[in-house]
C-alpha cells in the first residue's frame, strides 16, 4: 500500500500539480490523521478532486464517471452490501452481463480492489469516480426499505396472535429487540431520506409506513399488518404514553440516535379504525436552530424585520399553513434576540427546541395550563419578550395585543394564508380594531416551494394555460426562459432538491392603522397593496422561477393555494362588483391580483 502511496505522490509532482516540499508535507499530514494520500492533499488543498481524478483516469486508464449523470442500475448496487461499499469506497454502477463496473474513489488501492474482486459474483471492470458523489449514492441507493420488510416479517412470523401482540408487545426482551430494530430502521431511513414526518397507518390488509420528504408523501407498505399493534406499543413506551388506552388520542416525544444525531420526536397518536394511527415529527437537535440568515429570506426583506424586531413593544406576526417553516423563522428570531440584558419567555405547544436563556413553557390543557392562562402568568414575569406559539382563540389574542400595548415585544403564529388576511382574521376573532391597530407592527407570511434539482435542470416552457395564469401576477413573460427538474438519481426522480422559503412582509402604516381602527377591511386591504416594499407571495415565488430555482409548477401550487381562500372568503359584501368584473376576464371569477385582499 505504501509503494501505492508514494508512486501516486510521485505522479502528481511529475505532472507539475504539486512540487518535492508539499508532498512531504502532506505525506507527514497523513501520518498523523491516517487518512489516504488523495484525500490528505484535497484538504490541504494542494490539488483539486477533479484534478487527482482525472490524473488517476489517466495514469490506471480507467473510465471517469460521473455518478450524478450516470444511469445506475440499483438492481447492480445491491450486489455489494453497504458494508462492503462504504468500507472500500466502491459502488456497482452496472451489470454488463460477463462483468461489473465498480465506481471506486481510489482504483490505485489494490487490496480494496482484490477484496471487491473476492465478494462480487462476477469479474469487475474498475471506474474512478468522486468520493462526495458516493456517499451521496449511498444515502440514495442504500435505503433500509428492504431492512424494515425483513424485520416486519421476522417479527410477524414470530408473533403470529394479534392478541398476543396487544397484551404483551414491547414487554418480552426477545420481541422488544425485534421491535426496536424495525423501529430503528424506520428512523434510519428516515434520517437517510432527510424526512420531516413519519407516518405509520394500520390497513385492513396491510401496513403502510410515509414518509414526507420536501413536503410531498413517500409510501412504503409493509403486508404485515399484524405487526401494527406492537410498533405501536413500542412507541408509546419510549414516549411514557399510557399503553392501556387505545380509545383516546395521545401526545407525547421521546429521542433517538440516528448516526451520531440526537433527533427529537413529536408522536402523536390517533384511534383509527382498524388500531392506532400514529405521526411523528422529526426534528434534528444536533443541527441546531437555523439563524434568520439561514431561513433563505431574502436581504431586504430582512434588514426591514430586524428593525421591527429591534422595537421594544408591539406584535409581530408569522403566518402561514401547516409545514411552512414558521416555527423555524421564530426560533431564528429569538436565537438573534437572545441577550442577557433579555428576558425572554416563551409558550409553546409543544416546545420543539431547547434553546438556552429562554425559559419555555409547555401548555397543557389536560391541567388547565392552556395559552391564555400561561400568558397571563409571563406578563407577571417581568419579561422583555414573549413568544406565544399560535393565536388559537380570542382571550389568548386579546391578552397577547394588550401584552404588545404594554411594552412588551410579543411573537407569534397564524393559521392565514397571507400576510393582509392575517390582520382581518385578527378582527375575525374579535379582538377590537383600535388595539390590533395599536398593537400591530407588521406580519411576515411564507411558504417552503420546491428547490429545481441542479443535477437534472432543463428548459421548459409553459403551456398556454400556465401562461395565462402566469399573466395574472407578471404580464410581461415574453423573454423569460423557464426551468425544471426532468428527474434523476440525485433526486430520487422528483426533479427536486430541497425546498426554499418564499416570505412577504407586511409593515402597518398610518393608513392601514386608520383602516382597521375604523373597521375597514377593504379600505384596508386597498391600503396595504399600495404599502411601500410590499410584495406578495405569488410575485416572489414567480421571481424564484425566473431565476431558475423553482418550476412554474410549483410557483401554481402557491398560487392556488393562496387562491382557494381568496375564493371561500369572496367578500360579497364588499367587492361585488369588483367580482363580476373578475368574472367576465377570467371566467373563474379570481384575479391574483386581488389575492392579498383574501
């Protein structure tokens, strides 16, 4: 392996990429870390990947492949176990029918090589290829599906009785490390998959296991159904829910370590009909709480809510659906504003991070420790800020504006689906329009949209019917090209990666302020289409897809959603007539240029 070591280190001083001293230097390095000579000098930075890559290409004369662009047969990946794959960074791409390629980081590493030669079934044609594009591949190729069957019907075949599974699933060790091991597995996956939520649903005929990933359902269905009842059990135990009551829903959370992560879960279960449906949130503790930088919200955009989180009194709201992000964007503002000479206090339902200094508060309605009972206890406790998970129901609003009217610097949720209804859903629950006025200082709405996949973007362009919707938010599309994801490994298919956050922020003025304390949601809403730096969600998500990060699909999706309680809230009392006008241009009777005035 040495004579390996030093003839690839001779290579690259021959080839001029790095001279006499840096090799050295380097193969000093990589007798303290152990790390392999490549990967030593990629992270002192004296070569490029591509360039030791390509210089390997050369000198073994094997093909360069990038897995990125590559069709990978998953059938050939299975051929190597993930062991085997990780521990000599090796991947099979394809089954040429007399041989295999192998996709290896370092093809100059023989032993690696004999080894694979050893564990495959056929002889192997080597390729070199980038170890960052392997472990990615890993994570894709590698998923625990067919280790959650395998466990699934281990466990059915040991336990066949549901009965026996109701009495005493999770209790009896040999069946319990069975259980735990599916349930690993499952959080395995999961974690691998990247997934928000964990889905676990008792069919008649069979078990179904989702998982959402970038906001949209994975299914993974599981025949045995039998098994539900202890996968349950098991989850209520690591929770300390009550394993007795079925009939009831419960809420609770518990931890796990998934590779070298702490991930918080939310469960919460539900009595369906054929047993207990239950959901799990996940939440990775070991990331940490994302800073506002890193919520993706634009600059300007953000210089102008520091200054409203810089105020020492008035409300600040976030708004949006369910899965929004809107938790996400409180805890950045709070980590921001998180000083000694603060005293910050938080109610939350449940407390999804720890953060230090803060002291949060988790209510309980079981007890009578409900959102406006807490509220009233924090203003006693001297704070500087206050955070209330949701406004949920008048007392808890009213008690939360009087606490912005008070000098206090009050943040919180809103289930609305943009920023100018939020104010009126205010009004809605019956608090008095002098104190939102009063109390109000702006209200940030947002939604998470799909990300284009980079590795798979091509041009696009819109049908007719897209164009005319488009048309409502931007008449002016002529020039602009589109993109989208046409689908490929990187992605698992979907054409996308990742999501990214589309925010509007609302500043009340003088005349938004006269509005609503007058009682005007028109003149209002009038009001704050005309407010200066406001824009709404469908122009920025139509922004995002002229820069190319996101389809016209999902700038739609947006749009439509927002749409849908533009049209179940029609104000028939107060723009009859602007919807007959709508009515006869659009045929739907919905302008998206009225939207914000939902």
């Amino acid at each position: 392996m040495s004579g390996v070591k030093v003839r690839l280190g001779d290579l690259l001083v021959q080839q001029g990429l790095i001279d006499e001293p840096q090799l050295m230097s380097a193969l000093a390095e990589q007798r303290q870390t152990g790390r392999k000579l490549g990967a030593t000098l990629i992270a002192m930075e004296l070569v490029t990947e591509k360039q030791l890559l390509e210089l390997l290409s050369t000198h073994l004369n094997v093909p360069l492949i990038d897995i990125d662009h590559f069709n990978v047969s998953p059938a050939a990946v299975k051929l190597l176990p993930e062991v085997q794959a990780r521990r000599y960074r090796a991947l099979v791409l394809e089954d040429r029918g007399d041989k295999l390629l192998v996709g290896m980081s370092d093809p100059a590493d023989l032993t690696a090589v004999d080894n694979l030669g050893e564990i495959l079934p056929k002889p192997i044609e080597v390729a070199v290829v980038s170890e960052q594009q392997l472990f990615g591949a890993y994570d894709s190729f590698y998923r625990r599906t067919d280790e959650i069957a395998s466990f699934a019907q281990q466990l059915a075949n040991e336990y066949r009785d549901e009965q026996e599974f109701e009495l005493t699933a999770g209790l009896e060790d040999e069946q319990d490390t069975a259980v735990a091991r599916l349930l690993q597995s499952i959080f395995e996956d999961a974690v691998q998959a990247k997934a928000s939520d964990i889905h676990i649903e008792p069919d008649e005929q069979q078990l179904r296991i989702r998982q959402r990933v970038d906001g949209v359902l994975q299914e993974t269905v599981i025949p045995e159904n039998n098994i539900a009842a202890a996968l349950v059990l098991r989850l209520k135990l690591m929770a300390g829910l009550d394993i007795s009551e079925k009939r009831l829903p419960q809420d609770g959370r518990t931890q796990v370590r998934v590779k070298g992560h702490r991930v918080d879960v939310r469960l919460s279960t539900m009595p369906v009909q054929t047993g207990e449906a239950v959901v799990m949130r996940l939440l990775d503790q070991s990331a940490g709480v994302l800073t506002l930088e890193e919520t993706g919200m634009p600059k300007p955009l953000l210089d102008r809510l520091r200054v409203l989180l810089k105020r020492p009194h008035g409300m600040i709201l976030v708004t949006g659906p369910t899965g929004s992000g809107k938790t996400t964007t409180l805890y950045g503002a709070l980590s921001e504003l998180n000083q000694p000479q603060r005293k910050i206090i938080t109610v939350e339902d449940p407390v999804e991070y720890r953060l230090p200094r803060i002291n949060q508060v988790q209510v309980n309605s079981r007890i009578g420790l409900n959102f406006s009972s807490v509220l009233r206890t924090t203003l006693r406790q001297d704070p500087d800020i206050i955070m209330v998970g949701e406004m949920r129901d008048q007392e808890t609003v009213e008690i939360g504006l009087r606490g912005a009217l008070t000098g206090h610097l009050v943040l919180s949720t809103l289930h609305t689906n943009d920023a100018v209804s939020s104010a009126i859903r205010l009004l809605d629950m019956g608090a008095a329009g002098y104190l939102v006025a009063s109390s109000l200082r702006g209200i940030i709405a947002q939604r998470l949209i799909r990300r284009i996949c980079d590795n798979c973007e091509v041009d696009y362009q819109p049908s007719n019917d897209e164009l005319f919707w488009l048309g409502h938010i931007d008449s002016n599309l002529s020039a602009v090209s589109f993109k989208r994801g046409k689908g490929c490994q990187k992605c698992n298919h979907t054409g996308y990666r990742g999501r990214v956050g589309v925010f509007e922020l609302l500043e009340l003025t003088d005349p938004m302020m006269n509005a609503l304390k007058a009682g005007d949601t028109v003149a209002f809403g009038e009001h704050a289409l005309r407010s200066p730096g406001y824009k709404p969600l469908s122009h920025v998500a139509l922004t995002y897809a002229k820069m190319g990060m996101t389809t016209v699909e999902e700038v739609l999706k947006l749009v439509e959603m927002v749409a849908e309680l533009v049209h179940s809230e029609e104000q028939e009392e107060q723009h009859a007539k602007t919807d007959q006008d709508n009515n006869s241009n659009t045929g739907g009777g919905l302008s998206l240029e009225d939207i914000p005035d939902a």
